[in-house]
C-alpha cells in the first residue's frame, strides 16, 4: 500500500490517493488531446485506492463530454488536471499532478491511430534540459 499526494498549479487543491495504481496509460485519442492541449493524456487508474480532497474541495470542477464517456476534473483557479472518479468506482489520476514520485511505467501508449504527426518524434528533435539559451 502507497500513499500518494498531489496538488494543482495554483496549490488551492490538494489531495492524498491510499492505495496502489494498477495501469498507467498514455492515451492520444482526440479528446485527451483536446483537454490536455498536448500529445497525450498521461493517466494512472485504480480500482481499489481511495481518493481523499485535502483542500480546496470547492474548487474542483468537472466536465464530461455530452455522448461519451470522456471526463475530466479540473482546478476551477487554474485549470489545471485533478483526479476524477469515473463509472463503475474507477479513480483516474492523471500522472503530472503527482507531486510524490510515480514508480510505475506506463503501461501502454493508446489510441496511436489518432497521435498528432508531431507526436513521438523525439529522438529527431533537439533536446535541452532547460530553456535553450
Ligand atoms: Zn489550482
Ligand atoms: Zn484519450
């Protein structure tokens, strides 16, 4: 058993998940590119852990997609990723508001078939660890 904590941007929400991740999927449909503004939605799922809001409650929002099953929460402040319970009792935690370390390797990369042509091209691009000069 881990315990994980995590926070949004502006640190208004804080929560704490007891319990292990059982996968951790990168996924590149349309709509985690839509909600992330990114390549990838990057989301660790567990049935078993609980999720605990240690502040800002009030604050979280959430959002689903009318006809789909897609479902975000959200900082109302800043915006930013939090974790949501979907159906079925599923806790979805999406990887980047960690602020403990995650251990575990993505499990799979999916919904490639919809990967934006700038995705995944890495190891042809310049690389710096910080802002270039
Ligand atoms: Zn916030
Ligand atoms: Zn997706």
């Amino acid at each position: 058993m881990t315990d994980h904590f995590g926070s949004c941007l502006c640190g208004t929400v804080r929560f704490e998940v007891q319990g292990n991740f059982d996968s951790f999927y990168l996924c590149h449909c349309r709509h985690c590119q839509k909600d992330t503004g990114s390549a990838h939605a990057a989301n660790l799922f567990a049935q078993s852990a609980k999720l605990t809001w240690l502040a800002g409650a009030d604050a979280v929002n959430s959002f689903t997609l009318p006809d789909t099953s897609h479902n975000k929460s959200f900082c109302k402040l800043c915006g930013s990723a939090l974790p949501s319970i979907q159906l079925a009792g599923l806790l979805v935690v999406p990887a980047g508001c960690l602020d403990t370390e995650v251990s575990m390797l993505p499990t799979a990369h999916i919904f490639t078939s919809s990967k934006a042509p700038w995705d995944g091209v890495f190891g042809e691009v310049p690389t710096f660890e910080k802002l270039p000069e």
